[in-house]
C-alpha cells in the first residue's frame, strides 16, 4: 500500500533521529587546591558557607569514599590526567615533569571531537615554577585553551599565559580571577558547537591561608570547632589560620555558584556533566600535623560531587569507593569514549548512574618518600576499606584505625592482639593492590629530593634518575 508524503517525511525523520548519535555531554570539572572533604557544608561541616557546592549536591551525587591516591600536588595532578598510579607515570615526586607522551584524558576527549580547555594551576610541568609559561604543544597535553599558571601561590598577585610567552596579569584574587577565564571559555559555545571538556583548577585553599577581607570577616577565629583530633602542636594551624582557609573555601564557593549560572544563562545545564573535587585535603592540625602526604582522612579524602541532569538521581549520595585512577576512565565512560587501555583506574560510570555501590572494594594510596617540609618521614602505603585504614612503611606497619568505632582515628590498633586478624587481612588486601597495579617498594627514594626546592630551583627533570645524576655532577646545588 502507498505511503503519503506526510507519512514518508515522518518516517524519514525517525530513521534519521534513531541512526543520528546523541551529542555527547560536556565535562566541566571544578577543582580548588588542598580542599578537604570535611571543609564543606553538606559534607557535615556546618561551619563552613558553601551554599553553592551545597546545591550542587542537591541536583546530584554526592560520591561520599572520593579518596586522592597520592595525596600531594604533582602526583595527584598526574592520576586525574592519566587515570594511571604515580609509580606507572612516573611523577612519584613532586614538581617533576609529566611526560609528554603520556596517556591523557583531555587528548582522548580531543581525538574524539572534544573542545578542550584548561584554566588555572597547572603543576605538572616540572622545573622552575616562574615565570610559569607551559608553550603550545605536547607539554599541555592535549589541552586546546589555555589559561593558566605552572604553580604559585601568590593567590593575591598572580599572572597566567596563553599561547605566548608574555604574562598576563589575574588583578584579582585567584577565585574570581581563574573564574573570569572559565566563564570566557564557556561563552565561546555560542560559536564553537562542539563538546567541551573544561577543568578550571583554583590555587586557593591552598597555603598560605589568607582570604580576601570580605569573606575572612565571615568567620570569626575565637568561634571555630576545632576537629576532636586536633592538637595544637608547633606549626600546626591555629584556629586563625582555618578561619582564613574557610574564608577561600567560601571565596571557591561563589566561583561554583557563577560558573552554575554561566551555564544555565548558556543553556548548557542539561547537558554538561559537572564534577567538583580537589587533589588532596589538607590536615589543618588534626593529628598535630600540617599539609598532605598522610594517610589519615584529612589528606586523603576529598569532596566528590557529581551532577548529570537526568542521568544521576538528584540530591544522592553513593558510597562505592571513587579515586583519582577512576575520575578519567569514568568521565570517559559518561561521554560514551573508549578508555585507552593504558589507564589503570576502573569506569565506574554504570554504577554511578545505577546509583549502585557496587564497585571495587577499598582504596589504595602511595607515597613514596620523605618531605621535612610537612613532617613526612617516608613513603608508605596504604589501603581503606569501609571500616578500616591501614597504613605501612617497608620496614613496618604503622597505623591501623577502626573507622567505625573510631572515626577521628585516635587510637592507632597496629600491634594490638585484638586486632591481629583484621591487620593481617588488610596486609593481604595492600599487596594486592601493589601486586594489581605493578606497584614495589623499589619505586621509593629517600634522598630529600621535594624539600629545599631541588626539583624546581635549577632545572627540568623528568625522573628522579635524571637528577640524581645531575646532583653528582652538581653536589653544591643538591644541597638546597
């Protein structure tokens, strides 16, 4: 029987709408420098003012066991971009150079049509930290705009580059002015019609502690909670000094909420997957000690925030265990793009939209030697299931903590009879993991490469071979 043209148009179209793929989703992945999981209002910290992070969670997921595999600043850039351990990419220090032929997540997005965009701090560059310039090319890894900074702190006073070697001056503090670049690129979808992928990565709350004067008068010093571990030992942060560091997480705060609103103005809400998390935390005191590189859950964890309008179940929260190995992979997975088979980190974007823990069974953590600088004495590994954290030097086991019975972990159980059989079993599930990802004490140093500055003062080193031989032939250098 003959169709009519109407039916034949009708028909036509639904073929063509069923055979066309659906534009995949953008990416907009929001990271501030050393924010910890427990600095954030709907995270359990009513201190803290976060209302647009908060709302954030309310229209998707919070990913409560969001963990940093290698809880400082070069090594756990290195994992978000290549969804690989330190030990398999080679920044097992920090401020060496990642290799420009690494497997990254920004040039996989690229090769499969993606505009992509980087803003902010870098640090994976490695060598001197000023003037900061990172040229076009292999070095910015697969990153096609470019705003940004290789590594300072001078979150008051900072300068970015683009594609040439003239800096340009942020003239304003980091938040807004890193935010600024973000807003600019998004405003660029109204020409550019392509997926993005754009990371926009604050300086702040990272060291030193200071907030601009209208967000530290938000918090008052003398009224701060300090966390049931913290100790007041030398050096540590006073409650001054996390009044201040609140103040900037308020200061990213309202950075979140503009981009939110850039998107909405743009349209692009529905369609953008957005991911708020940081590199590590920052210990603030607990424990009586400062910075990162710890295996307790002030340096470990982090925020994990994800919302996909109609994809992620609004105002969620899933507990399957989510690291740094597995943001690439995922995030992959969520646009429908193969994950390189190099990456190491495991897609866990079916479970995330199933709203289903299902997923691997703990978490696993290196560091792999000492910084003076922040009182760590040594590398160490680790793992976290749900109840426990183990940690371990080579030489000797070192914290055990129940977390069920002992969130705050104050009461270290390594070597306490009662907690034999658990201790054993979490060694067991430790060499698993290093086993799993080819990981060996051999990948460990003890020279004090990171402190005094040896791996960023004089030149560019892509591994810690390369300088130690340097620093023979150099030996009044390597003294810091």
């Amino acid at each position: 029987m003959p169709i009519s043209r109407r039916e034949f148009v009708a028909a036509s179209a639904a073929a063509s709408a069923q055979a066309a793929p659906a534009k995949r989703p953008n990416i907009l992945f929001l990271m501030p420098d050393q924010h910890r999981y427990q600095s954030v209002g709907c995270l359990g910290n009513p201190q803290v003012k976060t209302p647009h992070i908060d709302r954030l969670a309310t229209e998707g997921v919070i990913l409560d066991h969001t963990f940093a595999n290698t809880p400082v600043c070069c090594p756990a850039r290195s994992v978000l971009l290549t969804g690989q351990y330190c030990h398999r990419n080679g920044m097992v220090a920090n401020d060496l150079r990642l290799r420009e032929d690494s497997v990254s997540f920004p040039r996989t997005l690229r090769e499969a049509g993606y505009r992509t965009g980087f803003v902010g701090k870098w640090h994976l560059d490695g060598g001197p930290r000023e003037p900061g310039y990172v040229p076009p090319g292999p070095r910015r890894q697969g990153f096609e705009f470019w705003a940004a900074h290789q590594c300072s702190h001078r979150h008051f006073d900072n300068h970015y580059f683009r594609d040439s070697d003239q800096p340009i001056k942020l003239g304003k503090f980091e938040a807004e002015g890193w935010a600024d670049l973000g807003v600019e690129f998004l405003e660029q979808t109204r020409k550019d019609q392509r997926p993005f992928y754009l990371t926009v990565q604050w300086g702040p709350p990272h060291d030193p502690y200071k907030a601009p004067p209208h967000y530290a008068q938000q918090y008052d010093a003398q009224r701060i909670a300090m966390r049931a571990n913290y100790r007041p030992l030398p050096g540590v942060p006073t409650s001054r000094e996390i009044a201040e560091y609140y103040g900037m997480v308020t200061a990213i705060d309202d950075q979140v909420g503009r981009l939110m609103k850039t998107l909405d103005d743009l349209g692009l809400r529905e369609n953008t997957i957005v991911l708020y998390s940081s590199d590590h935390g920052d210990m603030l005191g607990s424990q009586g000690a400062r910075l990162k590189r710890k295996p307790w859950e002030e340096s470990i964890r982090v925020p994990g925030i994800l919302r996909w309008p109609g994809k992620v179940a609004p105002a969620s929260r899933n507990g399957l265990f989510f690291t740094h190995a597995d943001f690439a992979p995922t995030l992959l997975g969520m646009a429908g793009v193969p994950v390189p088979r190099a990456m190491q980190g495991r897609d866990l974007s079916k479970p995330i939209v199933a709203g289903s823990a299902t997923g691997p069974d703990s978490a696993f953590f290196q560091i792999f030697g000492p910084f003076a600088g922040d009182g760590t004495s040594g590398g160490w590994r680790g793992v976290r299931t749900r109840t426990h954290m183990y940690a371990r030097y080579q030489n000797q086991p070192w914290v055990l903590y129940d977390l069920q019975a002992d969130p705050d972990q104050q009461h270290n159980l390594v070597g306490q009879p009662g907690a034999a059989a658990v201790q054993a079993k979490l060694e067991k599930r430790l060499q698993q993991w290093m086993k799993e990802t080819g990981d060996s004490w051999s990948y460990n140093w003890t020279h004090p490469v990171e402190d005094a500055g040896r791996l960023y003062k004089h030149r560019t080193f892509h591994t810690l071979a390369e300088y130690m031989e340097w620093a023979k032939q150099n030996p009044e250098l390597d003294r810091g």
